[in-house]
C-alpha cells in the first residue's frame, strides 16, 4: 500500500503548492516503479519454478513412452491372435487343440501435478503465448490418451466380461457365442487403434518439446 502525506509546514503560494505537488509525484512514481519491479521479478520467479517442472514432469512421462508403446502393440498382437482363434470355432464349431484367449489391457498414467500447480498458481498467465500453448498441447493430448484407454478399458470389461468367466473345464464356445465375442474383440481392436494414434501423437509432441528445450 502507498501512503501519500500532505506537507508538514503551511504552504505559501502557488510556487510552494506546485514543488509540494511536484515533490508528491516523483515520490508516487518511485513507489509505483519499485513495487513494479517486485512484481515482475515474482512473476519472473513464478514462470522459472513452474517451467523447471514442467520440463522434468514432462522429460519423466516421456522416459516410459518407449516401454508404453511396446505393451500397447502386444495388447494388439494379442487380440489378433484372439480373433484368428474365434474365426477358427466359427468355421469349425470347435477350438483347436491346446488353444486359448487371453485379453489383456493397461491403462497408463501420466503425471501432471506441475501442469495443474501451473494452472492454479496463474504461472501461465505470465507466459509468453506460444509457450503456455506448447505447455497445454502437450497436457491435452495426454488427457485425450487417459480418456480413450478408459473407454476401452470400460468398454471391453462390460461387453466381454460375461463370455472370459470360465476355466479350462468349460465347454468351448459355440458357434454363436464365438461369433459375438469376436464382434466384440474387433470393436476393441479398433479403440485400441484410437489409443495408438493418441500414444503416437504424444510420444512426437515429447520428442519435439525436449529437442526444442534440453536441459
């Protein structure tokens, strides 16, 4: 807060009215500069913690990309393989020897802590535009991700539930049964093809943000 005093000796004339006047604005300019100052070097300050973290939130979700992207093509070789062996029984009524389905699905988690403290604190706010905007891209396409692989995740306990509650005493699946699992395993093949792009998308957007900011 600025305190403004009126002059502590009587003024005489327009001449003493106008230095006390002159005074009084010089000292409200050197406050006003000062506190600026104080400021913009919080501001300043603000903007450096916020980008330290965010680069090493984003350089840490970037290390487990390579290992994520590997998993998830498993996952797709997986149910190719599934839908090879209902195409089997369809055909056959019957599955061949020693055959089994196995439908597995991880969803993966990215940090974003910095990015949510960046919001909360307005440190974006004082960003440069292209650089918030860099910041947010990145952070969308990781919430993109998370929600397709939920939708999967979801989808895929709910439809195909029902049919993988057995053991290896269960008879085989009948030709009907068989058909319907494989609809439903080909519409996971195809979210799964969703979360790929996504993954693939994000996994550029890291690269370029790292090559364009290295340590």
């Amino acid at each position: 807060m600025i305190d403004v005093h009126p002059p502590h000796e009587p003024v005489h004339g327009w001449r003493d009215f106008l230095l006390h006047l002159l005074t009084i604005t010089i000292g409200l300019l050197i406050a006003l500069s000062l506190e600026g100052c104080v400021e913009w070097q919080h501001h300043r300050h603000l903007v450096h913690e916020a980008e330290t973290s965010l680069h090493t939130e984003i350089e840490s979700n970037a290390k487990d990309m390579p290992d994520s992207i590997a998993d998830l093509h498993k996952q797709q070789d997986i149910l190719k393989r599934d839908v090879k062996l209902l195409k089997y029984i369809v055909k056959n009524q019957k599955a061949p020897d020693n055959s089994s389905m196995e439908i597995t699905f991880h969803i993966r988690s990215f940090d974003d802590v910095s990015w949510k403290t960046a919001q909360s604190t307005s440190a974006l706010s004082y960003m440069h535009y292209s650089q918030a905007e860099e910041y947010a891209g990145i952070y969308d396409t990781q919430n993109a991700l998370y929600a397709a692989e939920q939708q999967a995740a979801r989808d895929a306990t709910i439809s195909l539930a029902p049919f993988l509650n057995t053991d290896d005493k269960s008879p085989d699946p009948t030709e009907g049964q068989a058909d319907t699992i494989r609809q439903k395993v080909e519409v996971l093949q195809g979210q799964l093809l969703l979360v790929d792009a996504f993954m693939s998308s994000l996994d550029r957007e890291y690269k370029k943000f790292l090559a364009a900011h290295p340590n």
